[in-house]
C-alpha cells in the first residue's frame, strides 16, 4: 500500500503513522517525492489497520497497486522519475538515444566518432557478452570498458555497458560506466540486481526473454528497494510464436507502463527485430508511443561486428532515426535532447 500526504504534511505527523505500522510489524519505506510525504507499506496492511490510516485527516490517499511492487508504482511518486545518466536525464519530457556497437572492438573510437556525429546523447558498447553459444566472441572484458570509457570522452557521451556478474563491479566502478545495463538474461539475477543496485550509478533494466511486466518490475523493485537511484526499464522484445524476427517488439506496454510505474523508458528495436532494415520504422514507432529513449547498434562496419552484426546500423541510418525522433518527439508534445557539450579537450 502506498500512503500518500497532503502537501505540507509535517514530518512529525508523518512519522507518527509509520511508527503506527512498524508498530504491528509492517515495514515502511518513505519515497525521495518532494511535492509531499508520500511512503510505502511493504508487507501487507491489516484491513482494520487501513482505515484507521485511512482516517487520518493528514493522509490524502491510500493506493494499492497492482503488483506488489511498491517503489516502482506510479503512485510513489507525484511526478515521473528521471535517471540522470552523466548528464543525460532520461523521463524529464525529452527524447534521448543510445547507440553504439553490440560490442566493444577495434573500431570503438570510430564508432563512437559516428554515434556522436550522428546526433545520439549516450554511447553503447558490451565488454562483457551474454553469448548463446561459448564458442562465440565473449566481450574485451576489463579492456573493453576502458576502450568505450576511452571513446565516450573523446566525443563528449556518456557511456552505457552490459554487467553480467556482481564480481564485475570493481572494473565499471574503476572505469566510471556512467550506466550499468542489466541483459535480458539477468532480469531475475537477483544478487546481481542486489549488488549493483549498491553501487550508486543508474541502471538500464532489460526486460527478460519472457519475462511479463509483473514480473520485470520485480526486478527493478530490487534494484529500487537497494538504493539504486535511476532505474530505466529498456524493452527490447519478447520471445513469441514468431520467427519470422529475432524478438517481438511489445509496445502495447508502452503506454500501461505510463499508468503503473514512474520509471523512464527507453526502447531497443535493435534486439527485438533482429534486422537492420526494421529498426527505423520501430525507432519511430517508439517515441509515437511514448518511449524517453531509444537504443540501436550502430557500427562503422558491420562485417566486422564481433557480435549482432545483422542489425547494425550505418551512420546515415542513425541520423535517420534521430531526424525521426525528433519529428516524433514534437508530435508527443516532447522534444530531442540537446547533445551535450563536447569537452575542451577533446
Ligand atoms: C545487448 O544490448 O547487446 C544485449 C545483449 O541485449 P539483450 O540483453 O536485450 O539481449
Ligand atoms: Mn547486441
């Protein structure tokens, strides 16, 4: 159960009705909101208990949310939240897009240099490689975050990279991964999510092979329920009937996500379509639909991507997307982030 204040609640009487739960043993967590108190209720409130609450002239509301997720719940905050990720604020009313290669490589700088120009807010690159087969490329590992750590500054972009193991952290930590992305197949990695939840960078919460919306916002619960402070859930397709692409695209969830979860959204139509030539159209369908973000691969030379190489993109065709985005931001009554500012001494 969420509690929700009138605006200007003291934090004395604030406090008094948490004690009142923690009092019968149910644990309160109170929201960073600052237009009112809001708190929630973890564990389950007694009915009797409620309207006592209920009754209490200094609370406004009390909402149950669907799920028993509670921090992610629309209704712990009052407006939606945003995720700073070096700068780039994602779910503050602006568009932003993450491109870079599938994986870090020799033509990391390259990349970065056509992200950059190519009008994108955060560079992408995996160092450490979720591979279906262990006989495929594994990722530069240690290398390969300093490479894109190396390429971001270069041209001014924050950069974002995949985590598989809570052992990894030292290295993104060291070389200061303004973003930790969790994979698809780690949603439900739990110690992961509790480890880095720790570790005070945002996080890019891929939505699992299979997993319903339930069950991902579980997920990012753990991440919120840990400390971490921006959460951005990211769809990149589901696994369905269909062949005929890698993924499904599921954007019906787009505008529920809006009435559930405070949460930015980023969409990757990369990694759902599976083929270059889609991810475009799904670009623009996604910033239609609402989505903060969106994040393709791109690479200077998809014969030589080490992984994902079918739904690389050129240049050219990311400047496509963010002329889209832009005109799709308008349409939405939003706008394109401004890129920011390269560094002097780049
Ligand atoms: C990726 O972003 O390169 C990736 C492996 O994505 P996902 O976890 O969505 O498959
Ligand atoms: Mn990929």
């Amino acid at each position: 159960m969420i509690i929700r204040f009138q605006p200007g609640t003291t934090a004395a009487d604030v406090q008094a009705v948490r004690e009142r739960l923690e009092s019968e043993g149910v644990r309160t967590i109170l929201s960073p909101e600052s237009a009112r108190p809001i708190f929630a209720a973890v564990d389950k409130v007694p009915p009797t208990l409620q309207a006592e609450i209920e009754s209490n002239e200094r609370v406004e509301s009390t909402v149950t949310p669907k799920g028993a997720w509670r921090l992610a719940a629309r209704s712990f905050r009052e407006a939606p939240s945003v995720a700073d990720i070096g700068g780039v604020r994602l779910g503050a009313g602006e568009v932003s897009i993450i491109a870079g290669p599938c994986s870090v490589d020799h033509l990391m700088e390259e990349a970065a240099i056509q992200v950059r120009r190519g009008g994108a807010h955060i560079l992408r690159g995996g160092a450490y490689k979720p591979r279906t087969s262990p006989y495929s490329f594994q990722g530069f590992g240690k290398e390969g975050l300093r490479k894109l750590k190396d390429a971001g500054e270069k041209v001014g972009l924050p950069v974002v990279s995949e985590i598989m193991d809570a052992a990894h952290v030292g290295p993104f930590v060291e070389h200061d991964i303004d973003c930790l992305q969790v994979g698809a197949r780690n949603m439900q990695n739990f110690t992961l999510l509790k480890a880095i939840a720790q570790v005070g960078k945002p996080v890019l919460l891929k939505r699992g092979l299979a997993a319903t919306v339930d069950e991902w916002l579980y997920s990012a619960e753990y991440l919120l329920a840990g400390g971490c402070q921006g959460v951005v859930l990211c769809e990149r397709g589901i696994r369905t009937f269909e062949t005929a692409t890698r993924n499904t695209l599921d954007l019906t969830i787009l505008p529920l996500l809006r009435e559930i979860t405070h949460l930015p959204v980023v969409v990757d139509p990369a990694h759902a379509a599976g083929i270059a030539s889609l991810i475009t159209p799904l670009s623009r369908a996604s910033v239609a639909v609402g989505a903060d973000g969106i994040a393709v691969e791109v690479h200077p030379d998809p014969s030589q991507a080490r992984s994902d190489a079918d739904q690389a993109l050129l240049e050219g065709e990311l400047v496509q997307i963010v002329a889209e985005a832009r005109v799709m931001a308008a349409v939405t009554g939003r706008r394109l982030h401004a890129q920011p500012r390269i560094p002097d001494k780049a």
